[in-house]
C-alpha cells in the first residue's frame, strides 16, 4: 500500500507540475500548513496598512481547487446514496433488524451524517481561496469529522466483538445479547465520540495569517504554529481512533480463526440433522465476519494514510514542499471517500442487502425467494434456531415481495 500511495503521489505531481500547482501556505485540512517557512503573522481581525485581504469567496483556479471538488461531489452523491439506501433496507424491514445490521445502520448514520455537512463545507473550502463560512461552521465541521470517526472505529470494534461472541459462544444470545443491549452500546459510542469531539469544539477556530503581504482565513483545529501541542494532539488522534481499536479488533479475529478452525469437533450436536443446522450457522456467522473484516480493511486503506502522514509532518522536519502538498490532499480526500464505500461492500458480499438495494435503487420486482433468506444468508437472523428460521422464513415469502 506505501508504494502505491509514493506512486501516485509521484503521478499527481507530475501533473500539478504541469499545471502549476501551488505546493504551500495553505491549510485546507485545518492543520499542518508549513507556515514556519513563511514570513507570517497572526491577525487578530484588525485592519492593517498595506496588506491584501482575500475577497472571501475568491474562487481558486489551481487544480486543487477543480480536482477536489469533483472527488467530493461524486463522494456526496454515491455517499448519501448508498447510506441512505443501507438505512432504509434495514430501519423499513423488520427481518433485517438484527444485532449485526444495528451496528452497520449506526456506522451509515455516522458516514451520512459526515457526508452531509462536511462533504460540502470541505469542498467549498478547494473551491474559494479561504475560509468562507466563519467560526462557528469551522468548530461544526471539525466535529463532525471526529464524531464520525469515532463512531466509524468504535461501532467496527463493536462489531468484531460482536461477531468474536457469536462464534465463541453461539447461546449468548439466551444470556443477555439482546436487540436492547446494542441499542445501549450504540448509545455508547455515539457519546463516547462526541465526548472526544470536544477539544475540536473548544479549539477550532477561524484565524487570519498574513503571508507575504496578504490576509488569508484559516480554519484549524488547534493553532498551527504550536508545534509541540500537534504532535501530542496527532499522536493520541492515532492511538485513540487507530492503533488501540485495530489491536483489539485484530485480537478477535485471531481467537475467531482458532475458534472455527476447530468448531467441528467442539460442538456437541445430537443428531444428523443438528449437525447441517450446527454447519449453516457456523457459516452464515463466517459470512457476516467476513463482511465485518472487509469494512475494518477499508477503515485502514483510508485511514492509516491520512495517520502517517499527519506524524511524520509533525514528527519529523520537513519543508512543506509540492510532495508534501499532493500527500496530504490524497490522505484527506481517502478519509472521505470511506465514508461512501461500506454500501458496496455490502453489496457485493451480501445478498440479502444486496435484493433490497435492487429494490429501493433499481425497482426489481422479483418477489423474495425461499432461499434468499435462509440463515447462510449473510446478516440475516444470524442467531436464530433452524425451527424459528423456517418458521420465519415461510412466513415472509408469503407476505412480502420485492415491491
């Protein structure tokens, strides 16, 4: 993945060297801006002599300022697409409300919710040459960014935890691993999240620098020339969001693959027919983890970037050059783009979502067959017995159709 990113770094410099691409001064992220470099100073709101204001709404014309703005309006639209559709498959049909499918429609509220606001705040922010919305927009954008990070990683943890019990200890369901204790988990991680979105309400702010003559408004987190204060805040940032939540989802995993490794022998069953129920459980359980270990590995194609970037330009001393530039723009835009992918996934690796999003995208009218929701259906009453899957089942042919 590091050589891949180092190439197409090198390609989209290549092109911004082309087009004139303008490499520093500027923060869009609300971060690293390498403004040591610069003759700068703070402007506390006040008129000074000979110095330029920036029209605020001064439309930028480097190819930052076009080429970003498309990624993100095809990352809005695909993203609020998508999650939408994800919600609505499971919030409209009871049969998708189970355990694993509330976890996933807290995750999709989370990506809505940042799609919704910061997508568009973001992408005006490439648009114009500064910031154009003011304070309290700038503390708004910046905590939906965390908010929904937080959510992201912590409803993924959930999650593994959630598929690690399932498989380990199938009758936890009968022990208290109900529809109302995730509820309460998911509350939990939505407070959890807007509790560590407090310091980017408390800290972040609309600036005015001036650099080489000329006032720019600047949205940021924290104030950018307090170095040491962006490598405490950055570093935690990774092990709150990243390292602890990846270590731990990675310890699940590997107990889940001993655990099922030797599954066969360690259940109990009492007859034939136990045994293929015992089977198709074991692997409908298999196929929901599978589809919860693609979104971990999404979550770190587009998050571990953005991660080493932000250290190593915090970490280590570097001139803000065109390289660093082009880094962290790609970085920015992955971190987006991963609020949008988690419904294709779902949609190539599960056919029970898959017919409901051919339903409300595409109005198929095939009606709902028999098979498609057995329990080797991937996220479909994945804890259920093999009598009351029947039972469900039979009952939902006869009264519902695709339309």
């Amino acid at each position: 993945m590091s050589v891949a990113l180092t190439v197409a770094v090198a390609v989209v410099s290549a092109v911004a060297n082309t087009y004139g691409l303008y490499p520093g001064g500027r923060n869009h992220s609300g971060v690293e801006m390498g403004l040591e470099n610069v003759s700068t100073s703070t402007v506390p709101g006040k008129e000074l002599e000979n110095i330029t204001y920036f029209n605020k709404w001064e439309i930028s014309t480097s190819l930052e300022g076009i080429l970003v703005p498309i990624v993100f309006v095809i990352t809005f639209i695909v993203g609020l697409v998508g999650n939408g559709t994800l919600i609505v498959s499971v919030i409209a049909n009871k049969v998708m409300c189970n355990i694993p499918n509330i976890f996933i429609v807290s995750l999709s509220i989370g990506d809505f919710l940042l799609i919704l606001v910061s997508v568009p705040v973001t992408s005006f922010y490439y648009t114009f040459k500064n910031w154009p919305f003011g304070e309290a927009m700038c503390k708004i954008n910046e905590v939906t960014q965390t908010i929904s990070l937080g959510v992201s990683v912590f409803t993924l943890t959930a999650l593994s935890a959630d598929r690690y019990v399932a498989i380990v200890n199938p009758m936890a369901k009968l022990t208290g691993r109900t529809l109302r204790t995730t509820i309460v988990t998911v509350v939990v991680i939505w407070l959890l999240s807007t509790l560590l979105a407090l310091p980017d309400a408390i800290f972040g702010k609309e600036t005015r620098y001036e650099i080489n003559g000329t006032v720019i408004l600047i949205c940021h987190q924290f104030e950018p020339l307090d170095h040491d204060h962006g490598k405490i805040f950055f570093m935690l940032r990774f092990v709150i969001f990243f390292l602890l939540p990846i270590i731990t989802i990675g310890f699940f995993y590997i107990n889940m693959a001993r655990i099922l490794i030797r599954s066969s022998s360690n259940v109990p069953v009492d007859s034939k027919t136990g045994a293929v129920n015992h089977n198709r459980q074991m692997i409908a359980r298999r196929k929901v983890a599978h589809v919860v270990l693609s979104f971990v590995i999404i979550f770190i194609i587009c998050w571990l970037p953005r991660h080493i970037y932000l250290i190593l330009w915090n970490y280590m001393n570097h001139e803000y050059d065109e390289f660093w530039h082009v880094l962290k723009i790609l970085t920015f835009c992955l971190t987006f783009i991963n609020s949008c992918v988690n419904p294709f996934a779902l949609y190539f690796l599960s056919g029970q979502f898959r017919k409901y999003y051919n339903r409300y995208l595409f109005c198929c009218c095939q009606r709902v067959r028999y098979d498609s929701l057995e329990p080797t259906s991937t996220m479909h009453n994945l804890h259920s017995t093999s009598r009351r899957q029947s039972l469900t089942n039979t009952s939902i042919v006869h009264s519902q159709s695709m339309c």
